[in-house]
C-alpha cells in the first residue's frame, strides 16, 4: 500500500511545500540565507519539469528582526506587526531575486484567516491562484502578519498551507519542518521514538500520538501538522512531513523515496463546496442528535431534521457553521444551519408540523440540509 502510494507522488503536477519559522531561520530569529538558496533551487527544478508549484513560506518577522538589528523576537501583536510589516517586503525580494537567478518568476500573496470564512473571498483567492499558476508564475503565499490579530490568525502555516492545497486542488503538499516526519513519541526527548513513514487513515490512536509527540517540534508542532493532513488527505491531497534540512528532500519525495512520513490522498475527496464547509469557516457551536438522525445523516445521505436533536450549544445565527455530535459528544458531522441556536432550542426535538406552528409558516424544515452538511 506504502509503495503504491508514493509511486503515485511521481505523477504530481500540483505541488505546495510549506516551509516553517524553524527551518528558515536561525535561534535569533534571522534569516538562514544559505537554507533559502537551497530550497528555492530545489523547487526551481520541480518547476523546470513543468509541474505548478507553490510555496507557502514563514519568515516575515524573521526577516524585520534581522533587518532592523532586534536581539530578540517581539511579543506583543503590534510589534509582531510591525516587524512584519518590515520584514515581508525583504523577504519577497530574496525569494524574488533566487528565483529570477534560475528564470522564473514569483508572486507574493497575503492571506487572512477572513480571506477563507468568506466564501465570497474564498473563490476570489481560488481564481487568483489558478490563474498566476496558468501564468506560470510560482506565487509564494503567507499569513499576512502586518494585519492578521488573534481573532482571525490562522496560527501557523500548517493549516494555511493545507487549507491552500485545497483551494488550488494541489496533487501533494510537502510540510517541511525540523523534524523527520510523525514519530511514536517525541524523539528529542525519547532516543527509542520510531519513525512512522505511512499512516493511512488518521485513526483516535494516531490523535493519542500526536498529543504525545507535541512539544517545540516545528512552529505549530505535531498536532496542527496532524490537523493539516486531515484537511489535505480529505482535499484529496496527499501529505507528506519530511525534514528540511535534508539535502534533496523535495526532488527524493516527488520521485516517490520513502523519506518521512506519507499521508495519503483519500481516494473519496470531497468536493470544492463541502470542502470549504468542513475546514474553513470558524465552528460557532454544536449540535447533539439521537442515533437515529445519525444513521439519517451518514447512513442514507438525508437533512438533518429538528426532531432528531437532542441538545444545542453556542451562540450561533442562521447560516453559521455547526459541529453535529453524536449521544457521546463525538463529532461525525459538520454543516451550515438554517437556525439561530436560540431557535433550535424551541423546536429540538418536535416534527416538521410542530416547527412551523411555533416558528412560523417560513420555517426551515431541516435544521441542516444535506447539501451544506459534510461527514467528517
């Protein structure tokens, strides 16, 4: 299964490598210009053998530390943003002259987490992607740190770049990070941790694992990078974490060598739409169901109806984003619901008659329709 998985990797054509804070950048926080030089060299070749490529890359307040002679990283948002602010033009420059060195050229482009909730905002980033990599143009893709804050951060560019692989349909997303790969407990801790080079289904025992692993590895650690493999392999992108420091490392993967750890693309992807509804907009709230709205749901494809609610939680208003759990609090679901939480109080629980004499003749009938519900 592992071999046929990584053969596939050779056919690639889309190709997103994320690199990290870590492996940019040195223990004061400057630029690693050599480290730069090497991976732009790497994926210049990766775009000489006609495949599109994207970079998702950290740095910008690396770049503002070594540019305005910091000792030390700043802490507060504003100082963050600042030192962005200096850095981020610095940093496309470097990217920008290695690049033109070996003929090609870049495209900076700033996201927010806002840029994904928004479904609007959403496409518009879709399109602008799609047609830069008809250009042929390799755009280089950050968090924009000179005006993202906590509310809308996505905290690290594990999942920006996962949720990028998703937007662009990418074939293979490449986490490059200062850690192997997904290991059986932290290795700089443990001299005994095993590599773990193929995990074929994110199973609660790989979940355990991750929390075990997760210290300082990488600038998001083990979790969010497990995070980022359930967006991608659910995109129907397949993930590969490797180390960065590995010389070749993005030649040795897209030529299907067993470096890392492979998560592979499941072979049921879901589409553009439910993709965005099940791993872009922030969840305000939950939903609790009997079994029976369950097997409803997952079983025979149907709505989710008020009567098969047990319980609501959250603040939530019509056309926001829900958890759907099961009777013990396990998520299998996620949808856009037609009901305020407020509402869904008032009618859990009761038939489709009973809803319209307590709401209204324009109530909804589903409290989720099928069409804006995804299993999870």
């Amino acid at each position: 299964m592992e071999e046929e998985a990584r053969n596939l990797l050779t056919k690639a054509q889309t190709v997103v490598v994320k690199v990290g804070t870590s492996t940019l950048t040195y223990s004061n926080g400057k630029l690693n210009l050599n480290y730069i030089e090497r991976i732009v060299r790497e994926l210049a070749d990766l775009k000489n053998q006609s495949k599109n490529v994207i970079l998702v890359s950290s740095g910008a307040i690396g770049a503002g530390i070594g540019k305005l002679g910091l000792k030390k990283k700043p802490k507060t948002i504003p100082e963050k943003q600042a030192v962005a602010a200096v850095g981020q033009g610095m940093l496309i420059q470097v990217y920008e002259k290695l690049f033109g060195e070996y003929g090609h050229t870049v495209a900076q482009v700033l996201l927010t987490r806002e840029d994904i909730i928004n479904r609007k905002r959403y496409i518009n980033s879709q399109n602008t992607l799609s047609a830069l990599l008809k250009l042929g143009v390799i755009p280089i893709i950050n968090e924009n740190d000179t005006v993202a804050v906590e509310e809308i951060e996505f905290g690290d560019n594990d999942n920006l770049s996962a949720l990028v692989a998703s937007l662009i349909n990418a074939d293979l997303l490449i986490n490059l990070s200062d850690i192997e790969g997904f290991y059986t407990s932290n290795p700089h801790i443990n001299p005994e941790a095993e590599l773990i080079t193929f995990v074929e289904k994110i199973t609660p025992d790989i979940e355990n694992l991750a929390s075990k692993t997760d210290s300082s590895l990488g600038t998001g650690g083990m979790k969010t990078k497990l995070q980022a493999a359930k967006i991608a392999i659910n995109a129907g992108v397949s993930l590969v974490i490797a180390s960065g420091q590995k010389q070749g490392i993005i030649n040795k993967i897209t030529r299907g060598e067993v470096t890392g750890t492979l998560f592979p693309a499941q072979a049921k992807a879901l589409h553009s739409r439910k993709r965005w509804i099940a791993f872009c907009p922030t969840i305000q709230g939950s939903i609790t169901v009997d079994k029976g709205a369950q097997k409803a749901v997952v079983k025979e494809g149907r709505s989710l109806l008020p009567s098969g609610i047990l319980w609501v939680d959250g603040n939530f208003e019509r056309g926001d984003t829900v958890r759907v759990l099961d009777e013990k609090g396990n998520e299998f679901a996620r949808g856009l619901v037609n009901y305020s939480a407020k509402d869904l109080l008032k009618i859990k629980g009761e038939r489709t008659k009973e809803i319209y004499n307590i709401l209204g003749d324009e109530s909804e009938s589903e409290a989720i329709h099928r069409d804006n519900l995804v299993i999870i």
